[in-house]
C-alpha cells in the first residue's frame, strides 16, 4: 500500500512591489538675485584734509652764479595741529625730493607717479578746528654746492623719511637736516592757517610764497677763475625762493 505523500504548500509568487511613478519635481523657484549694492565709502567722523602738490617755481636755487646749474631740492610739508603738545602735534610729515634750476617749474606730472605728491600725505589727514600747514624749500647741500663746513645739524632722518618730526624753527642758526646720507640747508619757509569749518569745506587751489627766513650762504664758481671757488650768498633774507602751488580738498563730517 502505497502512503500518501504530503503535498507541499504551494509556492506562491511574491507580488512585485508597484513601481514608483516618476513624475517630475519641480525646484522651488528662487526670486533672481536683483544688482548688488554699491558700498558707500564711510562717511569721516572728523574732518579730513587732503594736500595734494600741484608744481613749484623756483625762483631762488642753491647756487649763487647767474646762471645757475640745476641743483637738488626737497620740499617737506608739515601738518600741525597747534593746540596738541609734542610729538602729537604733527598730524602728518613727507618729503618731495626734485631737481630744477634757477626759473625752473616742476610739476606733478614731471615726477613718478608713486612719488609725485598726489596725495602729499599719501592719504586724508583727520584734523580738528584748524591746522598749520608749513612748507620748508631745502637743497641738497652735499649734491649740489658742495659740503657744509661746521653745520650743526638740528635733525637727523632716518631712512624712513615719512617719520619726520616737526621741523624746529631756529632764530639765529641756519636750520640744517640730514636725510639718509644726504645733509640739506633750509632755504625758505612759510606757514599757512587752514581752518577744518564750513568756510573752507570743499578743494581750493592754495598759493603759497617760500621766502628765505635768513641770508644763506653757498660756495660759488666765479668765471674766470680756473677750478676756483669763494663764499658767496645764495638768498637773502626775505628773498622770494619759490611758489608753491597746491590743491586742499577739506571733507566735514555728515
């Protein structure tokens, strides 16, 4: 007798998982970036004045021969805020060396352009209330006249020019400095006021007259006299030296 096999469940088939759709997302839109705003400089908390140099006629030179050879020069401008005690009370120093002659011009645009004074300072200067501006006109004795015998020299630079202290104003002596390895002899001066107000809000064009505080004296080479030199006067006191011209742009606060 044969036994009954046991018949097995019967394998069903497994339903196959319905297949995701596949429909398209949409991205959220996003608003198109509008145009970017253009930074605004910040407006200065305190007044700021800009000296920038325009040219210089020279009137006057280092040499006293007629005519003169071209000699080197250097103009330094001071900022000086009169109320503050020293060394606070220069704002701002830097020297603009050139070389011209005897009714010589230099421009601006005569000198490179990374040294050409525009902006004199290299930047706006903070101020308050009012400033002296004083501008001293010197030649470079050791280049151009030849050494000075038994100078006392009243400031001495270093090789970074841009710390300059203010300039001492001597009664008597004649103001000598040293620059590098360069020794140079004032050869005029002069001061302006500028006030930080409403009065001088804006640019203007500034004249200043350098005129020499002393007589100076200087080695000259007289004609006819074979590698001969003798003592001479260079400038008188209260020689018109040079014009300075200059352009002040003075920003106010608000």
């Amino acid at each position: 007798m044969r036994k009954a096999r046991a018949h097995s469940p019967s394998k069903k088939k497994r339903a196959k998982p319905a297949a995701r759709s596949r429909q398209a997302t949409t991205p959220p839109l996003r608003p198109a970036p509008g145009p970017k705003a253009k930074k605004s400089s910040p407006a200065p908390v305190s007044p700021t004045l800009e000296v920038s140099f325009d040219s210089i006629e020279v009137k006057r030179g280092g040499w006293p021969d007629d005519p003169a050879p071209a000699a080197d020069l250097s103009l330094i401008l001071q900022l000086e805020m009169p109320s503050a005690a020293p060394p606070g009370a220069a704002l701002a120093s830097a020297r603009l060396p050139f070389r011209t002659a005897i009714g010589g011009t230099v421009a601006a645009s005569d000198l490179p352009p990374d040294a050409s004074g525009r902006p004199f300072f290299g930047r706006p200067v903070n101020v308050s209330n009012h400033v002296n501006l004083h501008a001293r006109l010197f030649v470079d004795r050791t280049n151009a006249i030849g050494p000075i015998l038994d100078a006392a020299l009243n400031t001495v630079i270093g090789a970074f020019v841009g710390r300059i202290p203010l300039l001492a104003s001597p009664a008597r002596d004649v103001l000598h400095i040293q620059v590098g390895n360069v020794i140079s002899t004032e050869l005029a001066r002069a001061t302006a006021i500028v006030p930080s107000d409403e009065s001088m809000r804006g640019t203007h064009p500034v004249t200043i007259a350098l005129v020499a505080p002393r007589a100076i004296p200087g080695v000259g080479a007289p004609a006819g006299i074979p590698n001969g030199t003798r003592q001479r006067v260079a400038v008188q006191e209260g020689d018109l030296v040079a014009l300075l011209h200059l352009t002040l742009t003075l920003t106010l606060p608000g």
